[in-house]
C-alpha cells in the first residue's frame, strides 16, 4: 500500500490536466518570477496555458547576502548553509502569498517547481580539474517550499541534467521544443538574462542548437550598479546615451569561449568584473566614461549573440523572438535588428509565451514532465526526466 504522498503524486501524474507553479530566481537578483500554469499531456503532445503570473522583487538585503556567496570560489560555509533554508523558506513564503492574492489555495495546486537560486555554475570545460566532473549549484532549499506552502514541490532540475552527461544548463531546450517548433517558421528563441541563451529551432526539426552564447545583462547590471546607482539600464537608456569602445569591445571579444563549439554554458563566474577590468587594462581604456563603458557592454553582449548565429545557424532564419529583461533593452534590441534585418524580431509574447514569464513556465513543464512524461532525446541533450520531490509532510 503506497503512504500518502506517494498515492497523492500517483493521483497527480494520471490526471488529465495539472495546475503547477513554476519558479525562477535568476541571476540578476531582481526578484523571484511566479508562474500558475494550467499544464496538460506532456511530451509533444503537451498543451499550456498562463493562468497568472508575478515577480515578488527582492529587498537590497536579500541580494546583498546571496551576492556573498554567488559566483565566488570562497565563500563563508555558514552563510550558504542558512542562505539555502532562508531561500526556501522565502520563496515559499512568496508562493503562498501570491496563490491568495490570486484566490487559489494550496489545495488547488498538483504542484511547485522551483529552480532556485543559482550560486555557482561550474563546467568542467571552465574549471579545468582533472577528476572533477560538471557541476552546478543552486540553493533554496525545497523541503522549506514543500512544508511552507504544503504542496509537492520539485527542485534540483539541473543537477540530472549534469549527471545525465549535460553541463547542467542551458535547459531551456525542453520547453522552446515543445512550446516554440512550427512547421513552417524556422526560429531562433533567444533568453537574455544574467547570461544569454539560444534554441535554433529550424521548421524540419534538424540539427537543433541550444546553447549559452555569452553574457546576457550580468555585465551591464554590474556596471549600472557601480557608476549609476541603477539595478539595470532601464530601456537600455544609458546605453543610448553613450558610444562603444571599438578598442574595448575588441579585446572583450578574445574570450576563447566565444570559439568553444556549442553545446556550451557559461556564467558570471568567467564574465566577471575582473574580466571586464582586465579588458579595460589590456585596450587601455580604463578612463572610458561610465555611459561608453554601458554601452560598450551592450554591444559586447549583442555581438556575442550575432557572432554566434552567422557562424552556426543557417541563413534561412525567418524569426528571431526575445525573452529575458534584455528583451526591454532598445538599445541591444537595435543591435540585433542592424545585424538581421531581414528577420522578424519581436518578443515571445507573439507565440503566445509571456517573455516574461518564460523561464518559470519552462520549470513548470519540467516538473510535469517528471510526473507525467517519458525522457525525450533532443539534440544532443540527454534523455532524461529532472527534478528531485519534496513532499510537505
């Protein structure tokens, strides 16, 4: 006879719809992304729909202390070990607050995917130590989620990605595969946040990429920061403002990442501020204006990007459709727009994903996946179900 929670999750995965939160903490610290998503089938077979969606942003407390920890190789072990039970329980905290705002109770809800809050990404291609494999770490505990909020939470996602074979990211293939492909639109689906991401979805469903590309917002955000006492460069207002450093950009683009062949993932672990700061020492440009430097590192992230696509992506792409705050940048969005004019660039929302959105959405397929489905072989990308259960009591 099975106990409880596992009749409960038995119940769950045979029925015919399920209602699951998905949730994603990003990179940029900005908040915590909320989606309630309706989730039916699964695999290829798989209908969605957004039934509300939040960010519940964070308090400069809170980031201060994940900045603490977050892409450092020494960090305080007491602070990461309250910081991973302080997370869960905050992020459970803002699920059960959101779900009354929205007039739904724990009851209503099958289940909560939570990505967590990434502290280190770590690649073997990046660290480089012989005897040590990939490895990714993200922190919130779910077991606080499951007990906060009292229901099924799944987490860990990207950890059964590493031990499948995979560098633990970017995961986004999953969802852009089931929710992106069209018969007849061959399109790339670009995410730009902390770092940048893209899925080469061609109409004929062959040699599909998804691969990180390079910094997404992580250096301009830093940069806002210092010189602007600004999160991001709301509109890419700033980076209008200035001019790019030929002598910069050139030397920020000798990174040998950019030449890795794809699939490949990085973080602010490699484009870093010291990165940035050895980049300014070696195209001597350390008393570049602040407003240049952002818009230098605009176009650092947009060429990123458009180096990538020319050189791996055939010419035959019809769409090219954003998601992620650099979505909102105008000025990276017209950098993209110089490089494909022939290419329709817009926003997910025209395929009916909330740019937004979309990358809690993504976690919430995962998990309906991990209940409902069956490992689906992509690409390259190993076959396999992710996630790890947390049951509320």
């Amino acid at each position: 006879m099975l106990n409880a929670n596992l009749s409960k999750l038995f119940t769950i995965a045979q029925k015919p719809e399920r209602i699951i939160v998905g949730l994603m903490s990003g990179t940029s610290l900005d908040g915590l992304d909320i989606a309630l998503c309706r989730i039916s089938g699964s695999g290829f077979n798989t209908t969605f729909e957004l039934l509300d969606f939040a960010t519940v942003a964070y308090m400069d407390t809170f980031r201060q202390d994940v900045r603490e920890v977050f892409a450092q190789k020494q960090v305080s072990l007491e602070k990461l070990c309250l910081l991973n039970a302080s997370i869960g329980s905050l992020h459970g905290e803002y699920v059960s607050n959101m779900l009354q705002h929205w007039g739904y109770q724990a009851g209503d809800v099958d289940l909560i995917a939570s990505h967590g809050q990434t502290v280190y990404h770590a690649p073997q291609r990046l660290h480089g130590l012989a005897g040590y494999p990939n490895a990714t770490l993200q922190i919130g505990d779910a077991d606080h989620i499951a007990v906060k909020t009292g229901v099924i939470t799944i987490s860990d996602f990207r950890q059964k990605h590493v031990a499948g074979g995979g560098e633990g990211a970017p995961l986004v293939l999953y969802g852009d595969v089931l929710l992106g492909s069209h018969p007849h639109q061959n399109r790339i689906l670009l995410n730009i946040g902390g770092i940048a991401n893209l899925t080469w979805l061609p109409a004929n469903k062959q040699n599909i990429i998804c691969t990180d590309v390079g910094p997404g917002n992580t250096l301009i955000d830093a940069a806002c920061q210092k010189y602007f006492n600004q999160p991001y460069d709301n509109g890419g207002r700033i980076a209008l403002s200035g001019r790019v450093s030929q002598p910069l950009l050139t030397q920020l683009l000798q990174h040998p990442f950019f030449t890795q062949p794809a699939p490949k993932t990085t973080g602010p672990e490699l484009f870093s501020k010291q990165y940035v700061q050895e980049a300014q020492q070696k195209s001597d440009t350390l008393g570049i204006q602040p407003q240049d430097l952002v818009a230098t590192l605009t176009a650092f992230t947009a060429e990123g990007i458009i180096n990538f696509v020319k050189a791996n992506v055939a010419d035959n792409i019809t769409q090219l459709l954003l998601s992620g705050g650099g979505a909102k940048n105008t000025c990276l969005v017209n950098h993209l727009r110089k490089a494909f004019p022939a290419v329709q660039i817009a926003d997910t929302n025209i395929i009916g994903i909330n740019a937004d959105a979309k990358e809690a959405i993504l976690f919430a397929l995962l998990a309906n996946e991990a209940v409902a489905g069956e490992p689906v072989s992509i690409g390259t990308n190993p076959a396999i179900l992710m996630g790890k259960f947390s049951f509320p009591a």
